[in-house]
C-alpha cells in the first residue's frame, strides 16, 4: 500500500467527516441531541471539527444515549415526519440499545454486495439466514443484501439472549436442544427449496455440517460471523466443513456500523482475519485499554472503537465490546484494519458466547 494512496484515503475521509458534522450540527439540518451537546459544551463543531484526529474533543460515546434517550432527539430536521425502523444492538438483559434508522442498512450492504463474486453469490439464487432476527437489523440487511443480488432469502429465527441466560445458569442440555431445534428448522428448508447462500454463526454452521454436505447441498457462498473466529476455526470450517468447495465470507458488523470487508483469507496468513470499516460511512480504531484517547501500534492488542458517519447517524469513539489487533492497510483498503477480533476480555477469562 503506497503512501499516496494512504494518504489520499484520509482527505476523502475528512472530506466525508466535514460534511456530516456539518449535517447534524447545522441549525437548518441538525440532529436535536447533538444541537443540545454542542451548545452545552459551548464547541462550534463545525469548526472545530476539521479532521478524524479532532474527534477526539467528543470523549467516548455514552452508550447510556441510545438506551434511554427519546427517539425523537435522533432525527435530524431533514427526517422530521418520516416513518423510521428501530433497531436494537446487544444486550441480554434490561433496557436494549437502540438506533432508528431509514435507509442506511440498504447503503451499507449494497455497497458491500460489490465486493462480492457472482460465482460464489449467484443471481437467481435463494438464500437461507440462520441468526437473529426480530428486532435487529440483520434480518433486513441481509434480504436486502439477497435483493440487490438478484435472490430472495428464507429465515431460521435464533434468540441469542435467550441462550446466553441458558448457557450462564449451565442450563447447557436445554441450549444444545434449542441449538437443535434451529438446525432442524434450516434441514426442513434446505430439504424444499433451492438454496445457494447461507448466512450463520460458526457453531451453528457446523453443526449443520454434521448433518448434510454444505456443498453437497448447493449452496456456494457463505457468510459466516456473530463471533470470534480465531485462525483454527476458519481453516476447519474452509477444509473441513465447506469441504474447500465453498466460499467462506467472513461478516463483522452491528447495527451501529453496517458490515466490514475482510482481506482475502490465506494460508500464508495462517488463516487469520482482519477487517476492514466501511469507509467514510464508519471509522474503526484499535485503542489503549486503559487510555481510549491512544491508539495502540501495529501488530498489538487493543480495545476496537467506532466512529459511524452518516446522516441518519453520527455516533463518535463507541467502545465496542470486541478487542482485536490493528493491522495495516492492504489491497484496495488504505486504511488501518482490525485483526483477530473477540470478545473484550476474552484474553484474560471466559465470555459468555451461546450458539455464536
């Protein structure tokens, strides 16, 4: 990766920054939660925002905001009186986190869907999505996704709250039942109807795989993600599960973010997976764990933070609840990656991860 092109990533992206900030803290255009935090905090945003190093005057993100702040003062003047989804994001337990939203899930995966290959997503063909659907806002993403390649999709519902509560009592038969009890699902479908691509989480996915030949079914591409997959994981599922006939699609994403792209997988990388953000529309940083305001260097561990840019939304320095490794830019990404990514923590003790 060149400098230049490095370097010509970043005046696009405090180009796109610029406008944004312009977007929600303009009087005429303004969000009503980000025109109250400016004027609390006496900042003129829009100038005083200039570049993503600036991004550092809005602290991290209080996750609090989207828990228990109205709706209402997350529309920006231009949304006012349109009809809006909500979305949630994690959670287990207590009052969900939520985002509204129009149409940003559509822009996030048709972007995405140009990264990926016909022959591996063909037009024409069904897709099946075994995951969370209810209220989040997979389910329409990837339909979407499907739509906008020419397919239409099935569902296979899991509740992944629900079996993290089985899972944290060691209520550990009742999960495998309804871990089951989904797969049966997926068989009775993939047993009626013509399916090429298949959206699902690791487990789930080869648990599937006990069952029927992936491949040997028809199906060509799969999108795999929801948690960790460390380089043993990819290399069983790509040799083992999809049988190396298959196209493996690692998926990193949230509601908040949209979904990244990943650098092509290879055995000279050991199988490892690093991300890339959709940029401009998201910004992710691998960050100190114990000062977020310092990123970490290459090749080291550290907290991943996220920055969403878009006119539905603008949420700066979210601290997710993943850790992951920065990596350099590469390929047609000029800008840093995520590597390895898991679970906050899961370095030090166990986490909680159900069917995922």
């Amino acid at each position: 990766m060149s400098d230049t092109n490095i370097a010509q990533a970043k005046t696009a992206l405090d180009i796109h920054l610029r406008e944004i900030i312009r977007w929600h803290f303009s009087p005429e255009t303004g969000t009503p939660i980000w025109l109250e935090w400016a004027e609390e905090n006496n900042m003129d945003a829009v100038k005083e925002i200039q570049t993503t190093e600036d991004l550092l005057k809005f602290g991290n993100f209080d996750e609090a905001w989207l828990r228990f702040k109205p709706h209402e003062e997350w529309i920006p003047k231009d949304y006012i009186g349109k009809a809006y989804s909500v979305f949630e994001t994690g959670g287990t337990t207590g009052m969900p986190k939520q985002r509204i939203g129009w149409e940003d899930y559509k822009i996030d995966y048709s972007q995405f869907s140009e990264l990926l290959d016909d022959k591996d997503f063909p037009s024409g063909g069904n897709w099946l999505m075994m995951g969370p659907t209810g209220p989040r806002r997979l389910r329409l993403a990837i339909e979407h996704l499907a739509n906008v390649r020419g397919s239409s999709c099935y569902f296979v519902d899991l509740d992944p709250r629900w079996v993290k509560k089985l899972i944290a009592r060691k209520a550990f038969h009742e999960a495998k039942l309804y871990m089951e009890h989904v797969i049966d699902q997926a068989l009775v479908i993939l047993k009626h109807r013509k399916v090429t691509g298949l959206f699902t989480t690791p487990k789930l996915l080869e648990s599937l795989a006990e069952k029927i030949s992936i491949p040997g079914v028809g199906i060509k591409g799969v999108f795999c993600g929801g948690t960790q997959m460390p380089p043993q994981t990819v290399r069983f599922l790509i040799e083992e599960v999809l049988e190396n006939r298959v196209k493996l699609i690692p998926t990193y994403g949230n509601t908040l973010m949209g979904l990244a792209a990943h650098k092509p997988l290879s055995a000279d990388d050991n199988y490892s997976i690093t991300y890339y953000a959709p940029q401009p529309r998201a910004i992710l940083r691998v960050v100190d764990t114990t000062n977020p305001e310092k990123g970490v260097d290459y090749g080291q561990w550290g907290r991943v933070e996220l920055t969403t840019l878009t006119k539905e939304l603008f949420m700066p320095r979210f601290l997710e609840r993943d850790e992951a490794i920065r990596r350099k830019p590469c390929g047609q990404f000029a800008w840093d990656g995520v590597g390895d990514v898991r679970p906050f923590g899961a370095g030090e003790s166990k986490v909680i991860e159900g069917v995922y």
